[in-house]
C-alpha cells in the first residue's frame, strides 16, 4: 500500500474513533459494573458483561412504560403525518381547485413556524382541551406536516399524466387512482418520509417535557431526564438509559438508512 | 358498436387553437386514422374523444349520445397511448384486469377475460411479469390487450408504434388491421407516420394546423391531394412542388398556379424541364436522383439498377400529363 | 371541469362530471384543521399574548399593548439570553459546517471499505437530543466522566466542564456539534455525490490539481446544500432546548440560558413574557427561512 494510502485510512479511522467515541463509551459502560467505570483506560475494553445498569435503569427510570408510551405516540404521529401527507400531496399534484397556489404557499408557510415559537399557546390551547398529561397532547398536534406533504407531491408529480389518463379510462376516478396508482408508485417518497417522521417523533423532547407530567404519559427521551439528575457518581444508569432510548433508532437506521439518508437530503435538493 | 362525430368542435388552450372547427364523422366498424405532424391537434382530437379534454365549442358524439361533459369511464370506449401508460407495479395479468376491476366484473368471469385478451395476443406466458421485464413490443401487446378486454365501442389510439423498431412496427401494422377487422369495432388511430395511415386506415383524415384538410380512403387521398399540404405530407419522397412557370416546359407555364410530381412520376429523358443531377441516394431498391431545376429541388425516383445519370448531369425531365396536380398558387387549393 | 351542455331533447346524457374542489377540500382539512389549530392560531395567539401582563396566576391578565414588547425585548434577562444564544450559534454553526464538510470529503474518497466509515460519520443521527446529551454527560462528569479521567492520567487537572461559566455553554456546543454532525456529514456528502463527474475531470484535463479542482469547482456546485446546511444549523441553534434542560439546567449564572430555555421556564407561570419572546424566536427563524429562499432562488453559482 502507498504511503498516501495509508496516510488516507488513517485519517479517516482517527476521525471515526473521535465520532463513534461518545456512542462507544455509553454502550461500553451501560455492560459494566459500576466498578469498573472509574478504571480508565481499562473501562474502554470490557471484559465481563453485565446487563444490570440496564435492569436499573429500566426499573428507577421506569423505562419500560415510557418505552410503550414512546411506542404508541410515535405510532399514532408517523401513521396520521403519512396519511394526512398523501392525502394533500394528492389534492396539490391531481386534483383542480381554485387558490391552489396559495392554499399550498399557506401550508409551505407552516415550515417557517418553528414549534418553539409556538408552545406558549399551544400549552394553552391543550390546558384548554384537558389533554395535559394524555396522549392527545402528544399527538394531536403533529398530525399533519408541510414537509411531507411537499415529499410526497414531489413524487406524484412524477407519475406520468399517460397513467392517470390510463386509469380515468379504465374507470377509475380519484380514489381509485389514488389508492392504485399514485401511492404504490410513490413509495420511495413515502417510505423516506415515513423514517424521517419515525425520526423526529421518537426523539421529541421540548413538548412532551412541557405537557406530560405522569409516569403514564411521559415518553422514554424525558424518562432519561430522570436518570440523567439521578446520581452523579454513577454513570452506569444515564449510559444504559441513553442506550434503550437510541436502540429503536439505531435499528430503524441499520435497515433503512437509505430511506433516511433520502428524507434528509430531500429539503437540501430544492427549497 | 358505435360511431363517432365531432360536430364543429373547436379546443382553445389559453390563447393557442389546438382544434379549429372540425368537423368529421366516423362510420361504425371504420378503421380512421387521423394523420397529421406534431403539434396539429390530432392527439388533442383524440383526447377530446376520450373525454380527457373538452371541447371549447361544438359537441362530440359517440354512438346516440352527446357526451361532452360525460365522464371518460362512461364513454364505452378504450385508449392505447404512445408510452403504452402500463402501470409499472402492476403484473401484466394485473394491468389487463386492471378496467375489468373498476366495473366489478365477477372474479371468475375475470379470470376468463383476461385469459381471452392475452390468448389473442400472445401473451399467455407473459402473466406474472412487470412491465419493465418485457420486450417494447410485449409492452405494447399488453396496452393493447387492456384495451380490449372490456370490449369497447371504440378503440382509441396515440401513436402507439411509434417507440417500437422498424421491423416491429411492420409486423404489428398488419396484426392491428387483423384486430380491427376481428373485433368489428370502430378505431380511431392518431399517427404521424403516412405508411401507417396509408397502411391500415379504411380513411384517413389528414390535419395542419389544427384544421382538417382531407378526408378521404388512402388512395384517394395520396392520388388526389387537396392541397399542397397533403401533397407533401403524404408520399415518400414527398411530391415535388414547383411554381408554373418552371414546369413550362410540360405544357402547364400559369403564374397561378404550382405544379406538383409525384418522384415516382418524373422520367429522365431529353425533353422537359431542364436541370442538373446534384445527389444520387441508393436505397437498394431503388434509386433517388435529386435535381435542380432554376433554384428548385426536384426529385426522380428510379430503378436501382439500370442506366441512371451521375452528379453533375444536365438532364430533362417530364411527366405525363395525368400525373400533374395543379394547385392553387396562393390558395394552395387543388385546381386540377 | 365540467363544460355546461345545451341537451336539446332526446338527447341522453350520462355520467355528468362533477367538479373536483368538494374533493380538494376533503384532502385538504385534515391537515388544514391541524395546521389551522396547532400553527396559525397559536402563532396569532401568540402575538396576541404578548401584548398582555400576566396575572400572577399564569392567566391572561390585563392588556398592556404593543408596548410590551419593548419592555420584554429590553428586559435585561432576555438580551442576556439572547447573547448566549448568539454566542451559542457562533460556536456551533461554523464548527459544524466545517466538521461536516471535512468528513464529507473524507467519506468521498474512492477506497475499500469506505462505506463503514461512511455509517459511523453518519452514526449521529441516530441519537436524539436527550440520548446524545447523556452521552456527553457521562463522557464530560467531573469526577469520573472518561474526559476527566484521561485528564488525570496525562497529569492535568480534572475540567469543571458543566458548571464552571467559562466551560459550559462551550461543553453543551460540543454536544450539539456532535450531535448535528450525523445530519450535516448525510447532507453535504449528498451534494458532493451530485458535482457531475464530467467536471472534475475535465478540469483536471485543464490541469487543475486536487486542491483548485476543490475550490473552483466542487465548493461553487457544493455551495447550495452548504447554504442549506448553513441554515439548518442556524435555526437548530436558535431552537436549541433539551441538552440545556439536561447538561446545564441553564446555569451557571444563566451562561448557558439559551432562548428557548429562557421561554420554557416561563410557559407555565408568565405566558406574556414568554410568549413576547417567542415572538422574537419566530421572527429570527423566518428570517434566516426567507434568506435561504431568497439566496436558493438565485441559485447560488450556477443559474438554471
């Protein structure tokens, strides 16, 4: 190997470690006893495994059932934004209606709110309701998003006017073409938009922080906040923690990092 | 069953006239093409069939019915478009049931008419493929059999040879005029190759420009143009046209006219308009000698082989009397 | 569209088309509903709030008008929050588009074995902000964190990182530069695989060595996903939450009281004020939005 080549590598492998070391450290030390964490550098090359920071966290931080609640509220905000998408995308790509420009720049405005500016009164509008500490809370308000919607469109944009004229003739109006046409050729789109969603509503944290407040609501990423003032002295229970609540993650990443990979860079193609 | 009219229809876009008042009737059981170069207004003729578009003004026919305004499913009729438009998630068996399952056909009769549509077309094997694992010609087989399979009054066409190979699209010409005469029902084909049309249609009608400019049987239309239009659009090599007073020579020197020559019709000889011989294209078959005669182009279709002048010749050409067409010089409007 | 038709008589009309907008509408409200419920009126709410005095209650309170706004925006609390947040934008944002864009061409070399160097440059992502921040927290614990540690070890002084004031809001950039970086490497690595290869090359025909062919013509084709990546980081700056509410609590002495932060303690208790502010969070967010915009409409370098 070439002297460059190997100058190469290891620039890229200094900079791998550097990268990877703060997810490294968290995971060597979520399988170690409380012990051996003080024992640098030793700490970084485990050689007994232990699954009892795991156990501690999921008990003191009662993971388990911010797990299930992370579950079902990200269920319902992926699934109603997918839905909710197609539906608009839809009507922007296919269907004729007067002020389409301005109906869609009103929807592509959305994206200029950023939800921080809006909790105050969103919290009061949910106070309003009686949905603090529910699922509604949670959900209700990321039902639907511009940026899906703007996905999808894209993508049925790109179905050819031959295959919708094809379907009217073959007596299929909107709803047929739709479900039979536009939405199986749009999965791409959908599926990056539907890992992008995932994404974002598993990790929330600012809005489930400000409107739940009982074990029975709260999602995983707050349940670390729990384990993250616990105990000072010990780091077993934050990195397990970190570690459940990335795990759903890392997965959705391993086997869909292509899709991922599409729905970040979608908004980087065009504005 | 069903015939088609269009009854002074015209089809504006904005400010753009895509279809000037036409108007035609088309016969039951009639194989029409309706032939024309991109841009004329036969496709948007054709959509307007379809009900893909409306029409502007005037009213369209199929059949009994006025439908303009009516829905395309519920116009009894079927398309083939130039893309083939098959949907390409969908299995072949799943694309020919496809219309089957909008009307809900019971599944079983389903399976029957699905097995008849791609039986006829030789697509039997072909069931459980996509789209993109065919041939352009299997594609094009499998638009046609979606097309038939629910049985329509009226076959509507766009081009669809236009993406397949030469040799393809000589072989399927005469598998569509089987078809025609097979199913008994009335086509309405939209091309801008004149061998299709001169091919298959039982009439042609030819447009430029948004308007009709002839309606006729094919060689009816290529032996009689109506205008200088038809004349050049219809023919390979098309008609040499050139202004009375160069054709002199053959007995017709009016200033009010232009004088049209099929190629097949000019004879090298020693009397007759006089030019020189510039290019000599051999096509195998035959021979193509491009002349030119004060500033015009003429072309002379000869035997391949035999005597034939060389670039650079001065030679004079004729024409028998029959085989002049004179047209207007302004109108460009057949006069004789 | 439906073309109205004079029927005369017999004539026998089927299936009449119908108009398609009672079909728009019916795509439409769902989003709409939310849309109408969750961003515009909460954002009008919101402007509205401002211009009210809380009562001590957290309840609306008396109107005080437009004025309020000066009073909030000049409070010393909220400008001092507002320079941390500024100061917090400066420390991530370029770090984060030079990191990203290092890696990025790192990543887009031609060698064996690349792609598991691609996944772990791209790794960040999947860390939400809460799992990224216990990270850093158990890395940067003053006692026993492995920062600290190694410090020790080398002979140095163990780092008060999270609560000396010098130290903190530069300990939470950290954090948020790393955690961004996933995002920043997936983006810009993409807008790298889009400069058409025909153009290096014939650029290096013209003779242009690794380095010209990197300034004069990836970085002008880069420079729209940098842009977009400039903005993104900017606004993710200005949203900045949750490693605050985990590393530093805000503290010490308010060093790292970013806005959103400083909005957040006072949702609950003081709705004016901290709708007033996030008034101002709004407006910086549609600005830099509106740059981008602007800026991408012009096509930055090559305009088509």
């Amino acid at each position: 190997m070439a002297t460059r080549t190997i100058g190469r590598y290891a620039l890229l492998t200094f900079c791998a470690v550097v990268v990877f070391l703060p997810i490294y450290v968290a995971v060597v030390i979520a399988i170690q006893p409380a012990a051996r964490v003080v024992d640098f550098p030793g700490v970084l090359l485990p050689k007994s495994l232990t699954l009892e920071p795991f156990r501690n966290a999921m008990r003191s931080g009662n993971l388990g059932r911010y797990l299930v609640n992370s579950g079902v509220v990200t269920a319902f905000i992926v699934g109603g934004q997918v839905i909710t998408s197609i539906l608009a995308a839809y009507a922007f790509a296919f269907v004729q209606f007067p002020f389409k420009r301005v109906v869609f720049t009103l929807f592509l405005a959305t994206l200029m709110v950023p939800a921080e500016a809006t909790i105050v009164a969103n919290y009061e509008t949910i106070q309003h309701f009686g949905w603090l500490d529910s699922y509604q809370a949670l959900v209700m308000p990321f039902l639907a998003t511009a940026f899906g919607t703007f996905l999808i469109r894209q993508a049925f944009l790109g179905v050819p006017q031959d295959l919708r004229d094809a379907s009217a003739l073959d007596g299929y109006g909107h709803w047929g073409f739709l479900r039979g046409v536009a939405v199986p050729l749009a999965r791409p789109a959908i599926a990056a938009f539907t890992v992008f969603s995932f994404l974002l509503a598993w990790n929330q944290y600012l809005w489930p922080l400000l409107v739940t407040n009982d074990d029975a609501h709260r999602t995983v990423q707050i349940g670390l906040k729990s384990l993250a003032g616990a105990n000072v002295a010990n780091l077993n229970l934050p990195a397990a923690g970190a570690v459940i609540a990335g795990l759903p993650i890392f997965f959705l990443l391993l086997f869909f990092q292509r899709h991922l990979v599409r729905g970040l860079t979608s908004g980087a193609v065009k504005g | 069953m069903a015939s088609v009219a269009f009854e002074h229809v015209t089809k504006r876009f904005g400010d753009v006239v895509a279809v000037e008042d036409l108007d035609l009737h088309v016969d039951d059981r009639e194989f029409l093409v309706l032939l024309g170069p991109s841009g004329c207004g036969k496709s948007t003729a054709l959509r307007m069939i379809a009900g893909l578009e409306e029409p502007t003004e005037g009213a369209i026919r199929i059949g009994e019915h006025r439908v303009d305004g009516v829905d395309p499913k519920d116009r009894d009729l079927a398309m083939v478009f130039q893309s083939y438009a098959l949907y390409p998630h969908k299995s072949v068996r799943q694309n020919i049931e496809f219309p089957l399952r909008s009307r809900k056909v019971p599944p079983a009769e389903r399976t029957q008419l699905v097995q008849d549509a791609a039986g006829q077309l030789g697509l039997s094997t072909l069931l459980d493929r996509k789209p993109r694992e065919l041939s352009g010609g299997q594609r094009q087989r499998v638009a046609l059999a979606r097309a038939i399979v629910r049985r329509p009054a009226v076959f509507l066409m766009d081009e669809p040879l236009s993406n397949l190979d030469a040799n393809m699209r000589t072989a399927t010409r005469a598998e569509l005029v089987e078809l025609h005469q097979r199913l008994g029902t009335t086509f309405v084909y939209v091309t801008h190759d004149q061998v299709e049309a001169m091919t298959m249609a039982t009439r042609v009608a030819v447009m430029s420009e948004g308007s009709l400019q002839q309606l006729g049987v094919p060689q009816e239309v290529y032996d009689r143009p109506a205008n200088v239009f038809v004349a050049q659009f219809i023919g390979s090599p098309p008609m040499n046209v050139v202004p009375g007073p160069v054709a002199a020579p053959l007995g017709v020197g009016r200033d009010d006219v232009v004088v049209g020559i099929r190629p097949e019709h000019l004879m090298i000889g020693t009397a007759g308009i006089s030019a020189i011989v510039r290019v000599v294209e051999s096509l195998g078959h035959e021979r193509h000698v491009l002349c030119e005669a004060d500033g015009h182009r003429l072309i002379v279709r000869c035997p391949a082989h035999g005597d034939a002048p060389v670039e650079g010749d001065a030679v004079h050409l004729s024409a028998r009397p029959e085989h002049l067409h004179l047209f207007d010089a302004s109108s460009g409007q057949r006069v004789a | 569209m439906a073309v109205p038709v004079q029927a005369g008589g017999a004539e026998v009309v089927v299936g009449r088309r119908k108009r398609e907008w009672p079909l728009a509408v019916i795509l439409l409200l769902p989003s709409a509903v939310v849309f109408g419920l969750f961003v515009f009126y909460p954002l009008a709410r919101t402007i509205q709030l401002g211009m009210y005095r809380s009562d001590p209650f957290g309840g609306l309170g008396r109107y005080v008008g437009p004025s309020q706004y000066w009073d909030v925006l000049t409070s010393e609390s909220f400008l001092r929050s507002l320079g941390v947040t500024l100061k917090f934008a400066a420390l991530t944002v370029p770090t984060g588009l030079g990191l990203g864009l290092g890696l990025a061409v790192l990543g887009h070399q031609q060698l064996r074995g690349i792609g598991v160097y691609r996944t772990i440059f791209s790794s960040t992502v999947a860390t939400s902000v809460a799992v990224a921040s216990l990270m850093w927290l158990t890395l940067l614990n003053p006692s026993i964190g492995l920062v600290n540690q190694a410090l020790t070890k080398l002979g140095h002084e163990p780092i008060i990182f999270l609560q000396r004031p010098g130290w903190a809001l530069v300990s939470v950039a950290m954090a948020t530069v790393w955690q961004n970086l996933g995002f920043t490497f997936i983006v810009i690595s993409a807008g790298l695989q889009s400069v058409p290869d025909e153009l290096l090359e014939s650029a290096r025909i013209d003779g242009a060595g690794p380095w010209r062919r990197f300034r004069e013509v990836t970085l002008p084709l880069l420079s729209p996903t940098l842009l977009f990546a400039f903005v993104v980081l900017s606004i993710n700056a200005f949203q900045t939450f949750g490693q605050v509410d985990l590393l530093t609590h805000g503290g010490p002495l308010h060093s790292t009281e970013l806005l959103v932060y400083h909005v957040f303690q006072r949702t609950s208790n003081d709705p004016s004020t901290a709708a007033a502010e996030a008034v101002v969070l709004f407006g910086i967010v549609l600005l830099l939005t509106l740059v981008q915009l602007r800026v991408l409409e012009r096509r930055v370098h090559y305009g088509d």
